[in-house]
C-alpha cells in the first residue's frame, strides 16, 4: 500500500505526461500524411526511370551527406524517398529527399527520425525525451520502470479488498464500479475498475517502453543478445568465405572508386540490386541499403510493420548483383518476434487504425484512473490539516513479523529488479529512504 501511494503521488506526473503525449503520438500517422503527401507522393505517368538516375537528382538536390537508404516506392503513386546524412539537422535524425519516380524530379525534402517525417518525428521525441536529449529520457524511463509496479500494485489492493467483502464476493464487484458507494469510496471503486481494465495494455506500454529506455534498455539488449533473441541479419562482408563472397571479392568495380556514389551506378548499381531483392521475392516496402566500404555489399530488406508483419533481408555483391546471402523474418527467434510485434503495438503501427484507437482509448483511461488517484488522495487528507501529509507509515518492528526466507527473498528478488531496472531501484532506496526518517519522526512523537 505504501509503495501504490508513494508511486501514485511522486511517479504518476511523470506517467501522466509519457500518457499525454503518447495520446498525442496516436494521431501522427494521419497527420504525417496529410502534411507531407505533396512530398510522398505522385500521379503515375508511364515507366519510371532508373533508381540510379533518381538517387543522382536527390544527390544533386542535396550535395552533402552520405546516402545511407533508399526507399522503394511502395505503391504506384509514391515517390521515391533518398535518406542523407545531414550536420544541419538534430543528432540521430537524417534528411529525406523525395523524387518522382517517372520525371527524376525532386519533389522536396523534410528531416527525418528513422521512417518518420518532420512533424511525426517532433511528437516522437516529445513523448520519448520531451526534446530534452539524454537527460529527457529520463523521465520516460522512469514511467516506464513505475507503471507495472503500480498496476500489479493496485491489482493486488483491490483483489485484498474484495477477498474481505464477505457479502459480496461476485466477480461482477471486480469489474464494474460501486455505483451505490459514495464520495472517496466511489473514486476507488472507479480508479480500480478502470486500473483493472487497463492492466494487460499498461503492462505491455510497460515492457515495450523499457525495451528502447537508456539504462533498462542496455541491460534488456545484453540478455537478448546472451540468449539469442536479437533480430538477426543477413551477412555482408565481402571476404567472408564461400563461394559467393570469393567471386564477390573479384573485381567489385563499384566499390573501388573513391567516389561514394558510383555504387549507386557501377557494377551492378541500385537498379541491378532492386532486379535481384525482386528476384528473391521481396515485396514492398522496401529499403535498399549501400555498402558501408568496399569490402561490404548492398542489403535489401523489408519493412512491413503492419500485420502481417514481413522482414526478409537479403545481401547482394555490388559488383554483379548476385545474392550473397538471406534471412527471413520466418527464421527469427520467437523472442524477436514477440519484441518486434510488441513495439509495434506500442507505437500503433501493428494493427494500422484499430491499434491507435486502441491506444488512445488506453491512454485516456490512464489519464482517468490517474487523475481519478490524486482525488481519492485529495478525500483522504485530515480535515483541518496544514502542511504536507504522508500517510501512516508502517509500524514500527513490522519487518520482523515476516518469515526469514520470505524476507529473504524479498530483499533479493528486490536488490535484482533494481539493478535491472535502475530508475526503479534507485527511486525505490528514496521511497524508502523518506518512509523510514517519516517513521523514525513520529516514533520520537
């Protein structure tokens, strides 16, 4: 019970704004295309030229950078999408230069994060670190590391409170409000009904969210990476033996030149590339990646983030566009899968319009039952009462009560989520840390 409330005042603002603005990331889609569709996309008109021609026009539209990714029209009525490197823009963002696939002619260019455009790409730093850097990630990382403790928390008040009412232990009583009960009865009756309802989506925004956090998210990578967990990809270095990497090393014109760009049209080139990830059977959308050096080939990938997800890769030598190597998104650990589909779910993209009203209406009933926290706390207070109150804290010698191997077990189960989840840990010592000087005070009292 100290824990919920100590979360509940102290964490929730900081869950309040990561939800708030996660409400606002729901609508970034729609948005994204109704203010970029003069960039994204086109009127179909005849054959359309070959991608080297139309990376050459996006090259000489922006003469700086390095193009890191090339995006495929996905539909007849797309352009095609040219990722630059860019000193103008914000760490980790990019410069995404449009063409028109059947004229070669740029249609303009907007800053980038990833696959999101200008605007979408602003809400997703917002919700992620409020457009504060590092430090802003913070205090994602920190809603992120609370919200599951204080829904299993609240689960677990609630379920104490119904097993007492020995009148009326209906399941019903779970999951729909008291709506005989009256003032702070009645907002915990609709705190926790709610809270109830959100719980298996607040845990999934949980376990998603800590995935991509600063300091939890380093230690998730290691385990996945210990367990084989991680996404794999397809090889693509030249000299790493076999047949196809031997014939590879010959000869790669198109990776020789001191010109970074000729790849694009030497050897096999990007169109020769794109024949050969269609040849495979890759579908759209789809990313064509350039050598890193002139010892690395072309990768073509897929990106379908919607269900059914779809994310075959296959490397090609850029000397004569044979396929060097290929993996599906069939042979991925079901770990991976289950992060991937995951993440997608948390950013709305998985199951297209249904999983952002989803979302919104997960958000909004998180706002609610946060909200609906800080009155129950409000009701609470001591009539009269001036200064800050903290509750009662727990009795003095309560610790000794309990069993030592549960206790022990306690203490360890504690110390390794903590250091696995550092915000959690280190916020936890403070709760403690204040819980224990609040007791110490009023025992002197």
């Amino acid at each position: 019970m100290r824990l919920h409330f100590y979360a509940g005042v102290l964490v929730a603002p900081f869950i309040l704004v990561a939800t708030v603005t996660g409400l606002l990331y729901t609508i970034a889609p729609q948005v994204e295309q109704i203010a970029y569709r003069e960039l994204t996309h086109v009127t179909p008109a005849g054959e359309p030229v070959p991608l080297a021609e139309q990376v050459a026009a996006a090259r000489a539209a922006h003469p700086d950078g390095t193009v890191i990714r090339v995006d495929v029209p996905e539909a007849a009525d797309r352009s095609t999408r040219v990722v630059f490197t860019d000193e103008t823009v914000p760490a980790d963002y990019a410069m995404s230069v449009f063409v028109n696939p059947y004229t070669g002619q740029v249609q303009g260019q907007v800053r980038s994060y990833g696959q999101w455009l200008g605007f979408r790409a602003w809400l997703d730093e917002l919700h992620r670190n409020l457009h504060l850097g590092a430090v802003g990630r913070q205090y994602s990382e920190l809603a992120a590391s609370w919200l599951w403790v204080v829904a299993l928390g609240g689960l677990m008040l609630w379920l104490g409170r119904w097993r007492r009412d020995r009148q009326d232990r209906r399941i019903r009583r779970m999951l729909a409000p008291d709506l005989r009960a009256t003032g702070r009865s009645r907002v915990m009756s609709w705190h926790a009904v709610v809270g109830v309802w959100l719980l298996l989506g607040v845990l999934a925004l949980s376990v998603s969210g800590l995935t991509w956090s600063r300091f939890a998210g380093a230690n998730i990578g290691e385990v996945r990476t210990a367990l084989s967990w991680t996404e794999p990809t397809p090889a693509t270095s030249l000299h790493g033996g076999g047949t196809a990497a031997e014939h590879a090393h010959h000869g790669s014109s198109a990776a020789t030149t001191d010109d970074p760009d000729a790849v694009f049209s030497a050897g096999a080139g990007i169109d020769g590339v794109l024949a050969t990830a269609r040849d495979a059977g890759l579908g759209d959308p789809l990313y064509l990646v350039p050598p890193a050096d002139s010892s690395s080939a072309w990768t073509a990938a897929e990106n379908k983030r919607d269900w059914p997800t779809r994310y075959d890769a296959i490397s090609v030598d850029p000397a004569s566009g044979e396929l060097l190597d290929r993996v599906d998104f069939a042979d991925w650990p079901l770990m991976a899968k289950l992060t991937d589909w995951v993440i997608g779910a948390h950013m709305g993209i998985l199951f297209g319009v249904v999983n952002q009203l989803a979302l919104a209406a997960l958000a909004i009933g998180l706002i609610a039952a946060t909200l609906l926290g800080y009155r129950m706390w409000w009701l609470r207070r001591p009539r009269g009462a001036r200064g800050l109150r903290f509750g009662r804290p727990v009795p003095r010698g309560a610790w000794r009560l309990l069993p030592w191997p549960v206790m022990v077990a306690v203490v360890v189960v504690t110390v390794v989520v903590g250091w696995f989840v550092p915000m959690l840990g280190v916020t936890l010592v403070g709760f403690l840390v204040v819980d224990a000087a609040i007791g110490a005070v009023r025992g002197r009292g």
